[in-house]
C-alpha cells in the first residue's frame, strides 16, 4: 500500500513537471485568452464581438506578464487618448447639472439581456458604480476617488470644465491604462451627456458642492 501510494505521488509529480515543461509562453497563452473571448460570443452580432477586439492601447495596457509600459508606448497611448477627444456641437463644456444627476445614477445601457444588447436611445454612465459624489448617496462605490465637493475645490471656471470634460471623456490622455472607462472615445456617452455630468460635478448648485 505504501509503494502504492509512493508510485502514485511520483506519477503525479512526473506529470506537474511535464505540464510545467509545456506550458506556453505568456504570450501564446494570452493569444488563446483572446481566442477563447471571442469564440464565446457565438450569437455572432456585432455589438457584442466589437467587445472582444481590442485597440492598440488596450493590447500595449495588457501585455502578457504584466510587462510594464515603456515611455514611448505611454506617450503613444497619450497621444491616442487626446486625438479621440470630441466636443459637444454647441461648444459647451458643461450642461444641464440636473440631466447629470440623472445620468450618473442610470447603469443602462449595453447591457446583454436574452443573448442581445440592450436597445436604448441613449445610455447611462452609472458614475456612482465607483464614485461617491453626493454625500447623501447611500450606495456609491468606492472604486475611484470620491468627488464631493468637486466644484468646491477646483471651481467651475472654462479651465476646469475643460480638463474634467476631457477625462472623462477619456481618461488616457491623463492617466495611460487607467481603470477608468474611456467612456467618450468608447462611444459609450456622447460629448452631450458628458458635459451633463460636467455640470452635475462643478455647478455651485450641484448636490455634490453642497
């Protein structure tokens, strides 16, 4: 019985070894990650396989081994980020504060319900997923920074507007591979909504500089 067991641990360690031996390069494994993505999205409609495709920056923030950006690769993907900045067609940075109080609570949008993307004429932006803004809000996420009294502290001059309607529009031109979602360059929000939560963040009467 002991040699049986002995056999048996050694057979077990023969094969750990063997499979360590085989295993493939960090970068072929994230090529079959890729691969494997894509082939779950059998439903094949094209909303949901833009998904699985990821831009040059997305590639260069997700190098296999958790490689560390070089300074060309960071400034490329600056460059990237502030190249896809677009305005609202007003020229308006910011907008209705009200209209983005209700945009940074709404989580629609894009979501997959039955194997089909959501339909909506627009979608939300759900800040509060990571940002706690008005202090009174009972469940934001504690994801990103919070940013109460954001207007308080920075104001609500053309500068500002200027530097927070880029960063969310994309936060890359900032921050290169940052958590936060490109969600203007994404196609997600449109300039519009964006300069609504522009408004929401540093309008004196904002809840969240109250």
């Amino acid at each position: 019985m002991i040699y049986a067991k002995s056999l048996l641990l050694l057979s077990a360690t023969v094969a750990v070894v063997a499979g360590c031996a085989t295993f493939p390069d960090a970068e072929s494994t994230a090529q079959r990650a890729e691969q494997m993505v894509t082939e779950a999205h059998t439903l094949g409609a094209p909303a949901l396989l833009r998904r699985t495709t990821q831009d040059e920056s997305q590639r260069a923030c997700s190098s296999p081994g958790g490689a560390k950006l070089t300074q060309e690769h960071s400034a490329t993907i600056v460059k990237t980020a502030r190249d896809s900045i677009k305005y609202p067609a007003s020229g308006k940075l910011t907008g209705d504060w009200k209209t983005g109080a209700q945009l940074v609570a709404d989580g629609r949008g894009q979501r997959i319900i039955n194997g089909q993307v959501e339909k909506l004429s627009a979608n939300g932006a759900l800040c509060i997923n990571c940002h706690l803004m008005d202090a009174k809000e009972v469940n934001a996420g504690n994801v990103g920074p919070a940013l109460t009294g954001y207007g308080t502290q920075h104001g609500d001059s053309e500068a500002v507007a200027r530097y927070t309607y880029e960063r969310i529009y994309n936060a890359w031109a900032f921050m290169p591979c940052s958590n936060m979602p490109r969600l203007g360059a994404s196609g997600f929000l449109t300039p519009e909504q964006i300069a609504h939560i522009v408004a929401y963040l540093i309008d004196p009467q904002s809840p969240v500089n109250k």
